[in-house]
C-alpha cells in the first residue's frame, strides 16, 4: 500500500506549530540547495503568509537554524488577476505579512509575481507565468513539469487549495503548468493557478490549517476523500505531502496523527 499524507498536529500555532513548520522549511530547503544550489519554492495565499511569518521570521536557534533567503525563489501557487498592491493579491499578501518584516542586512528572496499586463486576459496571463516558470525549471521540452523542492498551501472550507475547487474542470488538466480560472466560486472570480500534476510531483508539500472551523472539512479530506483537491493531492503526493494542523482543526478526525520528527 502506498505510503499515506502525513498529519502532524499541534496544541498551539505559535509555540509548537510554528517552529516545527520552520524546521520543516529548513530541511527542505537544504535538500533543494544541496541539489541544485537555489531553494524553490510557491506559496499560498488565505491566512498561511501569517502563520509563515510567525515560523520563519524568529530569531535562528543555532547553525543549521537559518533561513537563506537569498536563495529562494518565490513563486505563487495561484493568484488573483488582480494588481499588486490590491488587497485580494496573494503577492500583496505575502509581502505584507513577510517579506516587508525580513530584518534589515537580510538577503532578499527572488520573487517572481504575475506580470499586470495582462489582468484583462486570464489566459495570457497564465501563458506569461508559465513561461516564468519555464524560464525557471529549464526548457519546456526538455521537462515535463517544474518540480518545485516545497509548495506551502492553506485548505478552504471547500477542501480547495491553489484555487482548484472542488468539481471544477481545471482538476482534470494535464497538460498545462498554470491554468486560468474565470469562474472562481469565491471572489475575486479571475484567478492562475498551478495545476493538479504540478502540485502533486513537488518533492514536499506543506498544508496548513488551523482553527475548528477546518474540522468538518478535514474530516472529508482524510476519512472520505470525495474527489476534494486537497484529498487529490494527499493521493497524488503519499508521503511527499505533510498537514501541520492544530488540534482544533482535527478535533474528531480519525485518520492518525504522527509524532513530528524530521
């Protein structure tokens, strides 16, 4: 039987969640700099920024606490056809929450947002990210799809994530690397996004979801699966996907929890 997501849960976000997501970040990101000298990543959007500034802004406990920003490269998950500075943009969102917070003398990540150009054409906008990411991971001939070393996701109260909703025709693209999506069933409608194959084949894949207004829906995403995108990508990924919840958000969830260790 194929190895299962790992579910790790935790009685406080920001004494107990927080630092095992930053050593989870951490040993991520030194496999990705121990394969190929950079640390790539995409992130989310929802309350996630926050909870990565709480893991990630505190001070280093030691050597081989650091985060080495100036080796990342930041990509977004899936955003909003919106511009930068609007508050429904993930970009915005991130720099808000993180990147504005990094202390002074920290070297900067790379990040690469969507281009505005194109806000009015969704499809152009998602062929522009796609080449970005194109540019990134080699040619797109010589690599079927972008293998990012981390994805860093939230969980809606739909069981979506990115902005792949429950039902939606988008989960069963295959072939493209950002798909546009017009018809959103929560504002704003026009959004990118990765598609299902890209999620799935990141080498690591952090969820996170906190609160007790996650318990209905986790209990569906790991007791029923019913075709959600976050049970699309547990089985997609097994192992390769870990959820760092706290013990509201799986209050009555079956599925077993494991000891957080690296």
């Amino acid at each position: 039987m194929a190895k299962q997501a790992n579910l790790y849960s935790f009685p406080s976000v920001k004494d107990n969640l927080a630092p095992a997501l930053r050593a989870y970040v951490i040993s991520c990101q030194e496999a990705g700099l121990a394969r190929h000298s950079v640390f790539k990543v995409a992130v989310s959007g929802g309350s996630l920024p926050k909870t990565l500034a709480q893991a990630l802004l505190a001070p280093p406990s030691g050597p081989n606490d650091e985060v080495k920003w100036d080796k990342w490269e930041i990509f977004f998950a899936d955003e909003r056809a919106v511009p930068l500075d609007h508050q429904d943009s993930n970009y915005f969102l991130l720099k808000q929450e993180l990147l504005d917070k990094l202390p002074a003398g920290t070297g900067q990540p790379t990040v690469h947002p969507i281009d505005t150009e194109y806000l009015d054409d969704t499809q152009e906008l998602a062929d522009q990210y796609e080449q970005a990411l194109v540019r990134s991971f080699a040619s797109r001939d010589s690599v079927k799809l972008p293998i990012f070393d981390l994805l860093l996701l939230g969980c809606g109260p739909d069981g979506h994530t990115c902005s792949l909703f429950p039902g939606h025709e988008l989960l069963r693209e295959t072939s493209a690397w950002v798909a546009p999506i017009e018809d959103s069933p929560k504002p704003p409608p026009k959004r990118v996004t990765l598609t299902l194959p890209v999620v799935t084949h990141a080498v690591r894949i952090a969820f996170v979801a906190t609160g007790g207004g996650k318990k209905e829906i986790m209990k569906q995403i790991f007791e029923e699966g019913a075709g959600l995108p976050c049970a699309l990508v547990n089985e997609g990924a097994g192992e390769r996907a870990s959820w760092f919840v706290d013990t509201d958000a799986v209050e009555g969830v079956s599925y077993p929890r494991r000891p957080f260790s690296l």
